[in-house]
C-alpha cells in the first residue's frame, strides 16, 4: 500500500542532490523522472502492479487477448462459477498428445497454454462450451502516467507499494545526474544510483522469493 506523498519523494531527491529551489532540476523533471522510474520498476519487476479481476473468455476460440491495460499475464486462478482451478501446461504437451486441442470444448476450463514471447496473448483448454465462461485471471498492468498541477498542495501517493520507495530515488537520481553526465562526478554519481535500482529491486526479489518458499514449507 502506498502512503508516501509523490512530492515528498520529490523533496526527497531535491534534498540529495542540493537543490530545493528546483533551478537546476525543475520540479516537473522530477515528475517525469518518477514516471520513468514506475515503469523501469514494473519491466523489473512485473508484480509490482497487478489486477485481480473477473474475465469473460472468448467461446469461439481458444486463443484469448488481455485486457488493453495488460502488460502480461501472471496467471489463471480459477473458474469463477464451479471454483475448479485452471492450471499453466506447456503447449507442446498438448500439440503432443492433442493436436486438436484447440477445437475441444467443455463446461469448465482446465488448462491454460502461455509463452512470454506472446505476452497479450494467452490460450485456454478446453475453451468454454457457452459464451460468457469467466475466470478469475492475475496480469501485471502499468499505472497511468501521474500528472500534477501544483506541487506544494497535490496528495497524490506513489503509484506503487511503498516498499518500491528506494528503487524509484535511485532510479529518479540517476536520470537526473545522467542530465550532467558530461562531469565526470555526475556521470559516477548517475551511475551508482543505478546500481543500486538494480541492486534493491534483486534484493526484493530475493527476498519475496525467500518468503514464499517459507510459505510453501511452514
């Protein structure tokens, strides 16, 4: 849950780099810097930003398209009316031991085939019998670009979980030494910050994969 005010972030970074009157580095750089940094984090880090919802399949064929917000898929977790899970099988066992699994239909969906060079796409099996079959499906979404009209008084919260603060400083300092990277020093500075959005989102994936695996073995 985000809690943490987008221009406090940015005061944050005018303190770091020594200019709280925003003349080298004006507040609206900043803003886009942020906006660059959500989605440098999201490419990283796909879960970042998810959407649970409910999604009507296309009966008329097995393969289905996300929704316009999508960035990919992260799973399929069940059929919404039965409550029967759908599960994740690679599509050559299928061509395999189906090959004409695409026309198989059925009242409930078992399986669903998806490949990351594809990411909008996914493909159910069986595809539903009857129109309106709906799943309950996880994809990684980007959030809409934050805009702000005044900078002293706007509320806005980050636009991910504040536990993405740090990443989205460093990778935010990073574009703004990066505007002086003719300076030695800067160039440095630029790229420290981004070793170290590099180093704090492997550190969180370290550790959140730590974390399920306890999860699974309690």
């Amino acid at each position: 849950m985000a809690t943490t005010k987008i221009i406090d972030l940015i005061s944050r970074a005018e303190t770091i780099v020594q200019d709280k009157t925003s003349v080298r580095w004006p507040k609206q750089e900043w803003l886009n810097w942020f906006n660059d940094a959500v989605l440098a984090v999201i490419i990283a880090r796909p879960d970042a930003s998810v959407v649970n919802e409910d999604f009507t399949l296309d009966e008329t064929d097995s393969k289905q398209s996300l929704p316009n917000d999508a960035l990919r898929l992260m799973t399929v977790v069940r059929n919404k009316a039965s409550g029967v899970p759908v599960r994740q099988i690679a599509r050559h066992q299928l061509d395999d031991q189906l090959p004409d699994w695409h026309t198989k239909t059925a009242s409930t969906v078992d399986h669903y085939v998806y490949d990351e060079r594809d990411p909008k796409h996914f493909y159910v099996f069986p595809r539903p019998s009857a129109a309106s079959h709906v799943v309950e499906l996880i994809y990684s979404t980007a959030p809409a670009a934050v805009t702000i009209a005044d900078f002293t008084t706007d509320t806005q919260t980050l636009s991910l979980d504040d536990s993405y603060l740090n990443p989205l400083l460093d990778f935010m300092l990073y574009r703004a030494y990066s505007k002086d990277a003719e300076y030695a020093e800067n160039a440095q500075r630029a790229a420290g910050h981004l070793n170290a959005f590099n180093s704090l989102l492997g550190i969180k994936t370290q550790s959140d994969t730590a974390m399920a695996g306890q999860a699974k073995n309690p």
